[in-house]
C-alpha cells in the first residue's frame, strides 16, 4: 500500500497504527509526482491523491488533506490552511496572520478545529477516515514542537500542540484519529 506522502513523520504515525499493512512512501515506491491541492474540501483533496496516485502504480493507496477550521470565521482557513497567504509564505507568517484576524475582529469565541481526511484506493473500493480534533486559537504562539499551526493550536489542557512531545501529539492529532478511523473500517474491508 503507498501513502501518498514523502513526510517521514507522517510515514511513521500512520505505519505505527496500520501495522498489520504493509505502507511505502512514494519515493520508496518510485513515484516522483506531486499532486495539485485544488479542490474546495479536505475530503476532495485526500481523494484525487489516492485516485491519482493509484492510477499512476496501480497500488491501494492512501492520501490525506487536513487543515485548521475556526469556527468564528465560518471555517477559515479550512482547505486553504497553508496557503491563505500564497504559496510562499511561512508558518510564522500564517499563524500571525491567524492571530491578527482575531485582534482585527475582535471576535471573543476562539473555538476551532483541526479536520483530518484519509482516503483509500485499491480500484474499486473507496474507504474514508474522518479525524477532528476540536481546541481554540491561543491568545499568541507558544511552544517549539510541531509545525504548521501548531503554535497557535491550543488543547483543552491549556498546551498547544507545539507544546506537547511528539509521542503525546501523535496520541491527540486529528491524523491519528482520522487513522484509527481508517483502520476500523478496513479491518471490515478485509473481512
């Protein structure tokens, strides 16, 4: 099975929790293709990766498209997380961008969400796994860990998700439950 990723760290969760299959990379399945990000939902996204990378090795793949949701702003940045601000632009830059929508608006509700989409693709069978993670924007950014917004992300626990330790994350993170997800239902794919 390959997923549709050369992120090692995102490799590594989703093999760790899908143990009982055998997942490749692209790059160890040979595939040098980058996919364009250009539908209007995290699930549309996670499809047309497993879709076009399956057409592409005739191999069950596996694809992922998550962002951050504020539900003050109706769901913004929702699908367009890493590149509200253009393609060039950096995580500081995003994440301030996030805060300073706050400040501007002084809008009080901070609620948001991390939304994660799995798909899966052998040719015939579609499987989605659904993650979310439900927290609120930070006041300002803390911590070193992580990386997109996880500065900003903050947990019922009052830590962002830049605060915790990578083991701890992996534990919470939309991905990890939108792979236990997956999981699930293909255990009854297999069946």
């Amino acid at each position: 099975m390959i997923l549709a990723t050369n992120n090692i760290g995102k490799l590594r969760e989703i093999k760790k929790i899908l143990e009982d299959f055998d997942i490749v990379s692209l790059k160890e399945a040979g595939i040098d293709h980058e996919v364009e990000e250009d539908q209007d939902s995290f699930y549309g996204n996670a499809s047309k990766k497993a879709y076009e990378i399956y057409e592409i090795s005739k191999i069950p793949t596996i694809a992922d498209d998550s962002g951050l949701c504020v539900d003050a702003f109706n769901g913004w940045p929702g699908v367009y997380t890493a590149r509200f601000l253009g393609e060039d632009s950096t995580r500081e830059e995003r994440n301030q961008a996030i805060l300073n929508r706050f400040i501007d608006s002084k809008v009080q509700d901070r609620t948001a969400r991390v939304m994660c989409y799995l798909v899966y693709y052998d040719g015939k069978t579609e499987v989605v796994g659904i993650g979310e993670l439900v927290g609120k924007i930070a006041l300002k950014s803390r911590g070193e860990g992580g990386f997109g917004f996880d500065n900003i992300f903050e947990l019922e626990n009052g830590k962002t998700l830049a605060e915790l330790s990578p083991e701890e994350k992996n534990k919470v993170s939309a991905r990890y439950l939108a792979t236990l997800d997956l999981k699930e239902k293909l255990k009854v794919l297999k069946k």
